[in-house]
C-alpha cells in the first residue's frame, strides 16, 4: 500500500467498531484507482457503506490510515474534508431530491452560482435534459437516481461514492443508471459503488472489492469474483450465478 498517488484511494490497516463494540472493520487494507468503476460486494452488515464514508471522512476509522487523491482523509479538519466531499461527492441510497423544485433547480441546490450551461451540460450527462423543469414526482425511480447524480456532477468531481444506486429498480431503469456510469467512466470519471446486483458487475465494473470478517477477502477482476470457488465469495455469488443459469 505505498501508492497513495492523485489518482488513488487507499485503505491501510483501517479498524471501526459500532454497536456495543462490534468490529465492522477489522484490518482492511485495499488500493484503487480513482480512474476506475470499482464495486463493493459484501454481505449485509459487512461494512460496505462504511467504506465510503471513511472515504471522504464522513466517519473516522479507530485504527489505521484512509488517503484519497494523495491526500490523507482520516486526520483532516472538518472545514477541509468540505472541499475533499465536494471533489468526490458521497451520494446515499435515496435521491434526496425536492419535490416542489425542479429537476433543474435541484441540481443547481448542489452549486448555486453553477452557470446554467453546467446545470444543462449535468442532465445531458444523465440523459435527463429534456426533463429539466419537471418535477419529480413525474419522474421515475431510475430518472431520480440519475437526476441525483446530474446534481453531483453540478460540482465538477473527480470521483463519485455511490451507495446501492440500483436498489429497488427495475432491470430496465437499473441498466439506465448503468450506462450513466459507465459512460461517465469513459470520460475520465470513476466511481465506488455499494452493490449486491451483480448482475451489472460483468457489464461494467473494473475491480470488485470484496468485504468479509472485517477485511478484503477479493479485490480484482469481475470475472475473478463471479468465478471464484472460494467459499466466502460463493456465498455472495451462487444466486447471481443460479439466476444467470436459469435465465
């Protein structure tokens, strides 16, 4: 782990514990680029969600070092890890958007004095421009997503943090927010993605990190992963694996 270059988000040794003293974390250590859609497997609880928050210190480990773009996260000051957050926005599960403003007007709330070619140019990207002054109670599950993405783009970062930005949707809406991400990959900008949908893994993803008993138990290849007779992974991948049989 002695890579910690621009492009580069390193977890060293990083230990968290919650819940009466649980260990979440334990010793995990795990590099990857910033250049890169990298997605987070792991059973529910494992600590997946964590990692994205200690990404952009969010929360602070109790062991251990977090570096992102070069820059040490874990023992910055909060007025500083402001700019950190606006550089690699952390978007949680829900939209979080509001439904008596605009699609426009709520990718603006990221950037206020964002010029209005960036609010439009943030929609082209998502495939919502035409939606721009629509509410979102007109839009879909997957348009909200995208519309939450469209407002992290406002900000000009140079990483996303998604957490389970296909949960709940359907295959068409999911393969829509898919492709919003791997095209933003193709234009240089790269993502960590929370995920159990493996399904999009072969698709689009270029590393998946793999949490269990508080560590990284795999950090490669899609197809690495998906094919692994490993026990720990088999357990997160034989009903993906069952499903793509029966299909």
């Amino acid at each position: 782990m002695n890579d910690t270059g621009p492009d580069t988000l390193v977890f060293e040794d990083v230990a968290i514990a919650f819940e009466q003293g649980r260990r979440v974390l334990d010793g995990l250590s795990a590099q990857v680029s910033t250049r890169e859609l990298t997605f987070i497997a792991g059973a529910s609880g494992s600590g997946k969600s964590v990692l994205c928050r200690l990404a952009v210190g969010l929360l602070r480990p109790e062991a251990g070092k977090v570096t992102l773009f070069g820059e040490r996260v874990d023992t910055q000051a909060e007025r500083t890890l402001v700019n950190l957050r606006r550089r690699a926005p952390y978007l949680v599960q829900g939209p979080a958007l509001l439904d008596w403003r605009t699609l426009r007007e709520n990718v603006r709330l990221a950037d206020p004095k964002a010029p209005e070619e960036a609010v439009e140019m943030a929609l082209e990207k998502v495939g919502l421009k035409e939606w721009a002054d629509r509410l979102p109670p007109e839009l879909g599950p997957g348009a909200k997503k995208r519309a939450a993405i469209a407002r992290a783009l406002v900000l000009k970062p140079r990483y996303l943090l998604l957490d389970e930005p296909t949960t709940g949707l359907d295959r068409r809406a999911a393969m829509q927010v898919e492709a919003v991400l791997a095209s933003l990959k193709e234009q240089g900008l790269g993502a960590l993605v929370v995920s159990h949908d493996y399904r999009q893994l072969r698709g689009i993803a270029d590393r998946v990190l793999v949490v269990a008993k508080g560590r990284c138990a795999y950090l490669g290849s899609p197809e690495g992963f998906l094919e692994s007779p490993a026990p720990e992974l088999r357990t997160l991948t034989a009903p993906f694996m069952e499903g793509a049989t029966d299909g």
